[in-house]
C-alpha cells in the first residue's frame, strides 16, 4: 500500500531524561499525498509513542503545527512530502523559542506579547446592538484584511533576526496584530498600543529585511504591516528629535 | 495537589468557552473566572468552521423564516422554544461580533454582506470570506483579552468533574508542561469542550474533538441527548477528509455524478436550475444530500478513487475572480490537498462526519440537570439542531447559548452556593489514581492506536449514513469488547512534560464512552428521521419517536435509554419540503 519510504529525522528531547537534544531517524513508509503531519501521526501511532508535537486541524488554520522543516519555519500540515524528493527530511522545533519537549515550543513569550499589544477594538464610540452595525466597506476591510489572517503559527518569529538577538522585540505576528487594530476603521486605539507598538522593543526594532513575510504561511506580510505603521509613525518620531519635540 | 479557585470554571476555550466568559465578566467583574483549555484558544476547533453564522438581519428575512427552516430541518426533533430565542439573540450576537471587530464580509454599502445556506429559504449566512469561524474564534480569543477578570489556564487537560450531593464544584486537571494534576474548585462550572467527530474514521474534525466534556458529563450522570444523530457534511475532500464548505454551493457550485449529471433532482430536490434556488438541489439540507450520495453510489454512478468513492463538486463556472473573493481556502485546500484548481477542474468529494446533533442535556438557560453545571456549544445539546443541523446555525448558537451559559453561571454564583464537603478532595485523589494506573501498568496485551482503529471502523460500518439492526449491533458489541480490552492499556511513555502519549489515552477514554451512547441510541431509535436512517425501518414514526432519546451512563455495561418529549409550540410535525415546492429565494 505504502508508495514510499522517508527518513524523517526528528529532534527529540526529553527534559526529564535527556542531557541535550539529539536527533532520532524513522523509516516511516508513506502515502504519496501525504504531509509531513501524517508521517508524524504514522511514526506516533506505529512506532514510537513517546514522540510529542502539537497539531489539530490538518488543514493549515489552528496554527498549531510550526516547526523546522529541513531548516525552514513550516505548517507541518501543508509541508508536502513530494516537495522533499530526497526521501530524508530533518523535523526539529521553532527556532527561537525554547524547547518544552521534542517538537513542542515554550509560548508564553508570544502569547504575553500578543495580549500586550491591545488586539481587540478600543471604540471611537460605544455603541449599542439597538445601533446595528459599523458601517465598514469593502475598501475600508481591506485596509486590514491581510492583516486579520494570522494563525500565530509563529514561523515568523522563528526566521527573525532581530528577535533571534533580542527576544525584548515585540516581533513580528504581533506588531502585525497592533497594525491590524490600528488600521480598523471602527477603532481608535493606536494611542493606547502606542506604548508597546512605538517603543523601543516595538516596530524601530525591526530591521526590515522581510524574512518574516516570506516564510508566512497565511501571506499576512507582517513586514510590510511593520513597514507600514513606521511610515505612519515616522514624522511623530523624526519631530520628536527636533527642538520642542516630545522626547 | 494544588487546589486552584475561581468562581467560575469554563472547560473549553473554544469559541462557546470564550463567549462563556466574556458573558461571565460582563454580567460582574468581581467573578473569577478559570478557563481551561488542553490547546491555546486560538487552535481551538472553531478556527475551522468556514462557511458562515446564520442570523436575521436583512429586511426581506424575518424570525419566522428562521425559526420554520431550522425546525424543518431538524425533522421536528427541535424544541421550539430554543429554537425562538436562538433566532430572536442572534442577530444581536453576531452584531456584538460585529463592534468586537470580527471582519465580516461587507456589501459596497458597508452593510454586513449575508450568502445562502443549504436548509435556508432565505439569504442569511453572515461571513467573513470562506474563514469564519477564524475569524470568529480570533476575535473572541483578542477580545477576551480585554476582561482582566477572565485567567486562561491554556493546555490544561480535564480528566474529571468533582461532584457534590447533587451538584457540582470543579473538576480536575493535568498542566500539560508538568504533568501535575490540580484541583480547579469553583462554584459553578461550564463544558465547553466541542464536539466528537474523532469517533468516526474519516472526518472534519480536528484531533482535539474527541467527546472529552460529554464524557465527563454522563460520568457525572448527565445524561447524553440525541447521540445517534451524526452529521456527515455531503463535500469532504477524499484521503484527509478536509471540509469544502457548504458555501461552495450556495455560491453557485454543482454536485455531479460520473456522467456529469446532477443527481440530486433525482432525490426530491429538484428540478435543477443554472444558479442556485435555497432550498433546493445543492441547497438542500445536509442529511438528504449526502443520503443522496449513498443511493448514487449504490447505482454505480459514483466515481471510485484509491480513497473511496466520490462524486464532483463543479466550481469552474463561478469563474477566478468570484473564487477567489468568496473562496479562496477552497482553492487552496484543493490545490494543495487534491491536486484540483477549481478555477479550472472538477474537485472530487464525499460524505464526511461533521458535527454532532447531540450532547450533554440542557434547557434553554444552558443548564444541565445537575446543579452548577452548563454546558454550551457543539458539547451541548439545548434542541436547536434536532435531527439534522443545518449549515451556519452552530457558530450562532454557540454565540447565543455560550452568553446564557455565562449569565446563567453568573447568576447562579450570586445566589450563594454551599461550600462542597470533604468528598471533593477524594474525588480528585480518584481522579489522580485512575491516571496514575495508567503509568503503573507495564505490560498492555493492546494498543491505544489499534484500539482507537477498531473502534472508528466499527462506528463507521455500523452508524454510518444508512444504518440497520444488525450492523448497528455489530458495531455495540465491538465497543463492548474495546471498552473491556482498553481497560487493561498501558502508557508506553511514563514522562510528566507534554505527555501526548497519556492526552491520546485519555482523549480514547472519552471516545469510547461517547461512541457506545452513540450506538445503543441509535439502536433503539426503530425509525428514520434527519440523520439518522434505517434501512429497516425507512419511515419517520411521530407516534412512538417524536422524543429525544436520553442516555444514561452505566459504569457496567450499556447505557440506559429513556425518552424526554419535544418542546412544540407553534410548528406541528410536517413533512420537510424542498426543491421547487420549498419556495425558497433565488440566491442568483
Ligand atoms: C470544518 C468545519 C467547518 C464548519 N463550518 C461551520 C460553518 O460554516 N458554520 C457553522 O455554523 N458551523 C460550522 N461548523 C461547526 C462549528 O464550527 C462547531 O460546531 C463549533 O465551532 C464548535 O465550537 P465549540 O466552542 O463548541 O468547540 P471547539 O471550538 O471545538 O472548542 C472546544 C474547546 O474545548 C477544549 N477541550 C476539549 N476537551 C478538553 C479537555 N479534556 N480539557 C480541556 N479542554 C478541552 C478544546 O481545547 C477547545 O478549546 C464547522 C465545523 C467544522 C469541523
Ligand atoms: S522584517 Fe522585521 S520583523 Fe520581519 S523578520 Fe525582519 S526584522 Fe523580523
Ligand atoms: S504572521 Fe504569518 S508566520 Fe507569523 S504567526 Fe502569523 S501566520 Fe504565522
Ligand atoms: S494542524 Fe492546524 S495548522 Fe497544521
């Protein structure tokens, strides 16, 4: 039945029983539809129990699945095997993100970011049900769309370089994230997301080089997001340099 | 162990759970609130619901219509007065939605854009491109943010509710990075923990819908309502069972046979039109159409494929443009997954387990028979869906019935609640050491995986869309004889850090308790209605079935079965109509 057989080489680590990382090889026999998911599925249910990773959807949206695929940030779920002809293909963690067990990352760092950056709609007026809806045009989501697709798969955080040096950068999914909310006709929060958005640790940081967007698996472009809202922030920050500016 | 406090415990965090608490901490800040949840909210299975949230809202709609197609649709197994409020709340949750940020589709007005829905007389499904339930969950998940009051316990695993002279104080629950059990002792506490599609071999759902809360619930002695109405969705991708949502066809898309026919005027859905009719063809409702596959493929007119049979879903004549505005997951899920453009290709599909009708019984508060406990989302079972869901009513019904839960919850708290005794601390010691026996253990004569492929086959051969005696009771005898083996199964990975090895147990555990409600429900159910149809007894029978069917949990064997009526107010029991006679809309 199988049409092929991978080595998937796969980095295991076990803090209550392992020294160090190291690298284990499964001869995994496989579909030729399948994903690299389903070759870690195969090697879970048939041969090694011990093995940890997250996943649930399998249709690249829960963001669950991010980790390094022959060295690349990947949705493990949209990581087909006929793309890697080698037959050998080496699975590790995210980088930049310590490892919890095996193929699963510590988040709290993300997810402690994410809440920092006020993602949710700071009104320009409350409003009641009774009031129906904002009225939001098509050209109006757009300003946004993009920007409202992250999975926080956090493939993006594990190719910057910015915040491979410096893990204070509030980085790329989030700042992302702030823009998304900032760029919402119905809101009028960039002040408030300011503190975090404009600081130090927040979009001057980056240094705009883009690997972020090109390893997105969702096109959100969170470099041009970035882009996008130091442009928008640039004069507030260049005539804060001048005398009487606010610095 | 450690014992942790909140005044209210939420087990789930996906789209009811967080509703849940937002309604918690708006209803009074001064709750604590735990949320637990065995993923970050954000994988939550709702991110893949796609296709959209029916509610009322444009001026050619109105309740009654509402009301009348999801009462038809569900064969009269709904309750009408759930089904009132459910289409009277809606409209303003999808609106509360809507100021939250949730990036719904617009008309060039800058009015929310709604689009037509299988089952629906009337164009009503609000959405966000083809990614609703995305956008629904990221939306609930940032705007939970806000509420200090709510504390996430993300990848925290539920094993057991704590349960107290007739009411219910917590549960117990392993941080999943320690493998620590904890004691979450609150005051009242609601299930949000999503539907049991897992039981089934091929199906939409994510790895995390295994049934855990509804087995939680009926150990407690909740009992199960309505179990053996199981939906298969008629266009699931062969080979991953991925979901091609039911808004393909409301756009426009087609369902054809190997000859190129579109069949379903062959089934009381037609007669076939170039744009699509609601209520008609491939906007009938989900049970007839994928009844219809069956038939089809008993005539020889399906298309075999090394993944099972399948028939076409024809998008070509919606043209690049209309794909890619409206669908563009679609596209990408068949290119990637099928190697099928359906800009330029016919994509291949079949019937695939989607959602469960049923779950643990509530009333129209989300209130379940045991005090202090709720239940909210696809979990639960309030009557809203019946005998057959129709598409779109589920993420407006976790909306609705997820802010009454959080009410309710809230309400109840501030009535006063006894203090638990000193059985809840022994209780959770119970817990603890049925998950240490799992470690102890050495030597299993079975496995876990092996165990969980016998009983998915067993469910799908014997529960699947046509169904009789016989093969029903192979499939009850099979899940007697894996309940008995799984008894004796044994961790191969003894670690505490992120020990999916144990999850999976636990997760088989919970599966195997929901499958048999399933089954033994579905046994005893001696007619055909919405989903669930016997070839042995193909007619509808009001007389002796117009009741939910209650499952009872028995530690020692099968459940017990008994009967609640069904809540009818203002629709008697009818015939379900559709095709030209529905009546319903032009979706052109
Ligand atoms: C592919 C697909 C498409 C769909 N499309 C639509 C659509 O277009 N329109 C529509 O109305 N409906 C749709 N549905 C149905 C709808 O999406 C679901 O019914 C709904 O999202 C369920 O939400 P929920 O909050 O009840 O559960 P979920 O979102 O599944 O969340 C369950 C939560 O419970 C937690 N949990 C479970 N067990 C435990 C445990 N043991 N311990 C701790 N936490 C636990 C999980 O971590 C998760 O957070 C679709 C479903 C699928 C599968
Ligand atoms: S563009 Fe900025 S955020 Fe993106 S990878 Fe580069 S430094 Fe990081
Ligand atoms: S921006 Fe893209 S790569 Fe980064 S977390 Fe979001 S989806 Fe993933
Ligand atoms: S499993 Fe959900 S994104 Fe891969």
């Amino acid at each position: 039945m199988s049409e092929r057989t991978i080595e998937l080489e796969v980095l295991r680590y076990r803090p209550e029983q392992d020294q160090e990382p190291f690298f284990q090889t499964y001869k995994v026999p496989c579909e030729e539809e399948w994903v690299v998911l389903d070759a870690l599925n195969y090697v879970k249910e048939e041969m090694d129990r011990t093995l940890s990773y997250r996943w649930s959807c399998h249709m690249f949206v829960c963001g669950s699945c991010g980790m390094m695929i022959d060295g690349e940030p990947k949705l493990a779920c949209k990581a087909f095997l006929k793309d890697y002809p080698t037959g050998k293909i080496r699975v590790e963690p995210l980088s930049n993100f310590p490892i919890e067990r095996d193929l699963v990352v510590v988040l709290d760092d993300f997810v402690e970011k994410l809440e920092s950056v006020k993602p949710y709609i700071i009104p320009k007026e409350e409003r009641t049900v009774e009031q129906g809806e904002y009225l939001q045009t098509p050209a109006q989501l757009k300003a946004f769309k993009q920007y409202t697709l992250c999975i926080n798969c956090l493939c993006c955080y594990a190719v910057c370089p910015q915040y491979g040096l410096d893990e204070s950068f509030v980085g790329p999914a989030a700042l992302a994230l702030a823009h998304r909310y900032n760029m919402d006709s119905r809101d009028l929060g960039r002040a408030a997301r300011d503190d975090v958005v404009a600081a130090a640790e927040g979009i001057w940081h980056c240094s705009f080089v883009g690997a972020c967007s090109q390893v997105c698996p969702k096109d959100v472009d969170p470099a041009g997001a970035i882009q996008q809202a130091k442009f928008a922030h640039g004069i507030d920050y260049l005539t804060s340099f001048l005398p009487g500016g606010k610095r | 162990m450690q014992v942790i406090e909140a005044d209210v415990i939420i087990v789930g965090a996906g789209g009811a759970g967080l509703r849940t608490a937002i309604a918690v901490a708006e209803a009074d800040p001064k709750l604590s609130i735990a949320l637990l949840s065995k993923v970050y909210p954000m994988r939550s299975h709702t991110c893949a619901a796609e296709g959209g949230a029916a509610g009322v809202i444009k001026s050619n709609d109105n309740l009654e219509y509402h009301f009348h197609d999801t009462v038809s649709g569900g064969d009269w197994l709904t309750d009408q007065d759930a089904v009132d409020l459910f289409v009277n709340e809606i409209p303003k949750e999808l609106l509360r939605m809507e100021h939250w940020g949730c990036p719904w589709s617009r008309e060039t007005s800058g009015n929310v854009a709604v689009r037509p829905f299988g089952g629906m007389k009337i164009m009503r499904t609000w959405f966000a491109a083809d990614k609703t339930g995305f956008h629904m969950l990221h939306t609930l998940f940032q705007t939970s943010i806000k509420y200090p009051s709510v504390k996430r316990f993300d990848e925290y695993y539920t094993v057991d509710l704590l349960t107290d002279d007739g009411a219910c104080y917590g549960c117990t629950a392993i941080e999943m990075r320690t493998g620590q059990m904890r004691q979450f002792r609150g005051k009242a506490i609601v299930i949000c923990s999503g539907g049991a599609g897992k039981i089934f071999p091929f199906t939409t759902n994510g790895a995390v819908k295994t049934g855990d809360g509804m087995a939680m619930a009926y150990r407690a002695g909740v009992p199960l309502k309505d179990m053996e109405f199981v939906q298969y969705h008629p266009t699931g991708l062969p080979g991953s069972g991925i979901l091609l949502t039911e808004a393909c066809r409301g756009e426009g898309g087609y369902l054809v046979n190997k000859d190129g026919y579109r069949y379903l005027q062959d089934y009381g859905l037609g007669p076939e039109t170039p744009t699509p009719v609601l209520k008609a063809m491939e906007l009938g409702p989900r049970d007839q159409l994928s009844q219809a596959f069956w038939h089809e493929q008993k005539k020889g007119r399906t298309i075999p494929t090394k993944w099972g049979d399948v028939v076409h879903l024809d998008l070509r004549h919606l043209g690049e443009k209309k794909i890619d505005e409206r669908l563009p997951l679609i596209r990408e899920l068949s290119a990637k997954y099928v190697d099928s453009d359906p800009v330029t290709t016919l994509v291949p599909v079949r019937p695939v387990v989607h959602y469960m009708m049923g779950g643990i019984h509530t009333d129209i508060h989300a209130a379940t028979p045991l005090k202090g406990l709720y239940a909210a989302g696809e979990c639960a079972c309030v009557s809203i869906n019946g005998a057959n869901r129709l598409g779109s009513n589920s993420l407006g019904e976790l909306l609705v019935f997820g802010a009454r839960a959080g009410r309710g919850a809230a309400e109840y708290v501030k009535k006063g609640v006894r203090a638990p005794g000193e059985r809840l601390d022994a209780l959770a010691a119970d817990s603890e050491a049925r998950v240490k026996a799992w470690f102890q253990r050495t030597q299993a004569s079975d496995r876990v995986p092996a165990l969980k492929k016998r009983l998915t086959t067993a469910m799908e051969d014997g529960c699947g869309i046509y169904r009789d005696e016989a093969t029903i009771k192979a499939a009850c005898d099979i899940i007697v004889d894996v309940r008995e083996r799984f008894k004796n199964v044994a961790l191969e990975d003894k670690s505490s850090v992120y020990n999916t090895d144990l999850y999976q147990t636990l997760e088989m555990d919970a599966m195997i308790e929901v499958a048999q409600a399933v089954a033994v429900s579905a046994l005893q159910r001696r007619e055909s209605r919405g989903a669930h149809q016997r070839l042995d007894h193909v007619k509808r029978d009001d007389e002796a079935f117009l009741k939910h069917s209650m499952a009872h949990y028995n530690p020692n064997g099968e459940p017990r079965i008994d009967y609640l009526d069904v809540v009818i107010t203002k629709s008697k029991p009818a015939e379900r109509v559709y095709g030209a006679r529905a009546g319903g809309q032009s979706a052109a």
